[in-house]
C-alpha cells in the first residue's frame, strides 16, 4: 500500500512542494488525488532533505493544497512496449491517440533508457537511402549516425521530414526497417499533416509516432523525445530492427526545458537556457548507435527551427558539437522555389566516407561528391564576382561554372517531393551535370572513373 501525503505547503503554476516525505527519489512518478476524485500526475524534479518538488503534468488549475493527497509511486516514467505498437500513434506520455486497441506489452521500460558502454558501440559504416540526392549524393547519411537538419522559420522541414520518413531504408533490409517519429510542441494542424501523409502513403505500417501538441504541458515535451528513443530501442536491440527516430522540433523541447528552468528559479545559461542543456541534449542524441553483436541499430535524424536563422544559438551550436554533422536548409534556396532546399556547402556529415564506395553504394561515389562539390562551390564563387563586377567581369571558364551551379540546383538538389531516386539515379544524375564541364576540369575524380562513367557532351 503506497503512502499518501496531505502536506503540500505551496503550489506555484505547475510546481508543487510537498513536506515530510520519506524515501522519494529524482523522477519518480506521482499522483494527485483531487477532492473530486480525479487523479493527475506528476514527476519530482528535486528532493531536498523531507522536501520534494512535484512538477504536475496536467497543470495545478483546481488544486487545494488542503484537502490534495499525494502518492508517490517509487518508479519513473515507464513506455509499455510491443510490436502491435508499429502503425500507431500515441500522445507524448505514450497514452493512444488513435482510438486503436489498448496495447497488451511485452514489458514496461524505463523512457530514460540504459546508457550504452562506448566499448560495445559498433562503428557506423552502412548506407541509408533516404531518395534525396543532396542527402544521399553529398551529405550521406549513415547507420547508427546522428544526422540533424538545420532549419528555420517558414522553411519545409515537416515536408521533408516526411518524405524522409516514407523513403528511408537500408538496401537489402527493407523488411527490417522502422522509423520512429517524435514531435514535440507541434500544431494541431502539423500533427494533422504528418499523421494523415503517413496513412495516405502507407509509411504508417512500419513507423511509431508520437505526437505531443503545443497546448501539452512542458513536462510532457520533455518526456516525448524519451518516450520515442525508448520505443526505438526495443525496436533495434530487442528485435534487431534498423530504426530511424525523427525528433522534431527540438527547439521545442529546449523551450520546455528552459520553462522548467525558471519555474525551479535555477541560474540561468546562455540565452536563459540552463547550464545543463549540452548534458540533456547528449542523453537523448547519444541514444544512437549500434551495439557489437546485435543486428539492430538507431540513426537519429533530429530536426530544429533555428532562432532567429542564428547558428550560433546555444541549441544547433550544441546540436553541433554532439552530433555527426548536419543538413542545413536555405531560406534563399527556399525563395528560389526549389525543394528540399538543401545548402549543400555548408552542410556535413562526419560519417559519409563510411557508408558509401563498393559494395555500399558505388565505386564512384566519393570522386563524384568532391567533383560536384568544388564545381558548385566555384560557380557560387563566380555569381557572387559576377554581383560585384558584372557579367562582364567573368571568364568563360567562370561562366560556365556559374551555369553549372544553376543546373545543379535545379535538377540535382531540387526533386520532387514524392520523387524517391535510388542511390544510382543520384549517382547518374551527377554525371551527367559534371558532363556541362570540360574533362580537364574534373580534377577530384580518377581517370579510370572519367573513362567508365562520364557520359559525351552531347549524350548529357
């Protein structure tokens, strides 16, 4: 019989003290019991000494201090787990929002996971085929990799958010792949999208969504994510599934945790951000990996509205410095009118010359990356001489280039949004563009490479 305390002394929004507990611990689980009878719950987030402070998840509207009885459950937030659980959606806590069946679990885990030994992490080498070219062709994504996208206001990061979800897939697994999407602080009219695309293509059967509103409490963003990588990871290391987690948005969540932040009056970081963002951010990105001897793996892919376009906003400078790169998406690209408006330049990812040459993608692969690289980042260099000193100014070697980054723009970034091209497609794509040049120019890629794969001139 769990003991009940009627000593709640001071109520402050959704904060709660509660005096003369016994044996309570960090982040163990609550309930409220109301005069009515309405139980809410809660989630301590200090304990000093006989005090413990209670964040209550649906809000201390209502609440009398007086007649409140509280119950603390001696375990944390817990995830029922199953495979009935693939084709569902559930709210931030795990709760179902889709009026499906209650899931009957496997087992109850623990949403803040175990954390992983460094030494049993395998190194991620395999190729995920996401049917973007800017991803697949130039910043590739790997398995077990952590790969954020940069975005910012007004951008199509939930679009492509989506497409990369139906898309995803390691070659010659396609039956034991599983995406896991979390969105935190989203709109009624975001969740609405990402739950009807889903259903409308089919991607549903194999994904897990988890969708927790703006009108939600904080403390339920904060668990959202968790909930999220704790699905994924029975999914990959249970079941030997290749799971790939969306996390959008986390600037979201960071707002949340910054909420909470002040409701707690702790010292204030950068930006009103608490000290321990980089901590809270690496417990949720550092859930990624592969483990030896296991088949399964998780690939992050987390997503974030930048403030203000600023990368130097304590949450993507973080992001950054945790994770294996990122996907950066251009608001000029975005005006231009090309999707998925992908900066390849200043983009990275840390792990790509892992995941691809024989036997992973092609031969090809890394000469062509390079060569399509430098050519860009030279026509981009000639249109901004060009803005100074005219047209005129150029060479015809400049102009060509200038041309060049145009194409590349508008047929090797751009697609369309159900467009999905295999790693092949991409790969051609890209001879073809670098066939606009004359060869003494592809410098970065080997002959025996220019020999078997550069199409004629007049054949591009």
């Amino acid at each position: 019989m769990l003991k009940e305390y009627r000593t709640v002394v001071e109520v402050a929004g959704p904060l709660m003290l509660v005096e003369h507990v016994e044996g309570v611990k960090y982040n163990e689980l609550t309930e409220i019991e109301m005069p009515g009878g309405d139980i809410r719950r809660g989630q301590v987030l200090e304990v000093d000494g006989d005090k413990a402070l209670v964040q209550i998840f649906e809000g201390s509207t209502g609440l009398n201090i007086k007649s409140a009885r509280v119950r603390f459950l001696g375990k944390s937030i817990e995830l029922p787990v199953s495979l009935d659980m693939l084709g569902r959606v559930f709210s931030g806590l795990g709760q179902s929002r889709d009026n499906g069946p209650r899931i009957i679990p496997d087992k109850r885990l623990d949403i803040n996971g175990s954390p992983i030994n460094p030494y049993a992490r395998d190194y991620p080498s395999e190729f995920i085929q996401t049917g973007i070219s800017a991803i697949d062709g130039m910043n590739t994504m790997v398995r077990g990799q952590k790969l954020p996208i940069f975005s910012s206001a007004g951008l199509p990061h939930s679009r492509l958010a989506a497409q990369i979800a139906r898309q995803a897939k390691v070659l010659g697994t396609e039956s034991r792949f599983a995406v896991v999407f979390a969105a935190m602080g989203i709109t009624f009219e975001e969740a609405d999208f990402f739950i009807s695309d889903f259903r409308r293509t089919g991607a549903i059967e194999r994904a897990i969504l988890f969708i927790n509103l703006a009108n939600d409490p904080a403390i339920e963003r904060i668990a959202t994510p968790r909930m999220a990588l704790t699905a994924a990871e029975y999914l990959a290391f249970e079941h030997g599934m290749h799971v790939l987690v969306i996390l959008t948005d986390i600037t979201n969540y960071a707002e949340a945790l910054r909420e909470i932040s002040a409701a707690r009056k702790e010292v204030p970081g950068r930006r009103g951000y608490p000290g321990y963002l980089y901590t809270d951010l690496a417990t949720l990105y550092e859930r990624a990996g592969r483990i030896e001897g296991r088949e399964g793996s998780i690939t992050q892919l987390p997503i974030l509205t930048m403030p203000e376009n600023d990368k130097t906003h304590p949450i993507p400078d973080l992001t950054g410095y945790i994770t294996e790169g990122q996907i950066i998406l251009s608001q000029e690209l975005h005006r231009k009118g090309i999707y998925p408006p992908i900066d390849v330049l200043p983009s990275l990812s840390r792990l790509k010359d892992k995941g691809i040459g024989a036997g992973k993608t092609r031969e090809d692969h890394s000469d062509t990356m390079n060569q399509l690289y430098a050519a860009y980042a030279r026509g981009k260099e000639a249109k901004e001489l060009a803005a100074i000193l005219g047209d005129a100014a150029l060479s015809e070697s400049d102009r060509l280039f200038s041309r060049f980054a145009d194409v590349f723009e508008n047929r090797y970034i751009c697609q369309g949004e159900e467009e999905d091209r295999s790693i092949e497609e991409t790969l051609n794509l890209g001879w073809e563009l670098l066939a606009m040049l004359p060869r003494a120019e592809l410098k970065r890629v080997r002959d025996e490479y220019l020999d078997k794969y550069l199409p004629s001139r007049e054949e591009a």
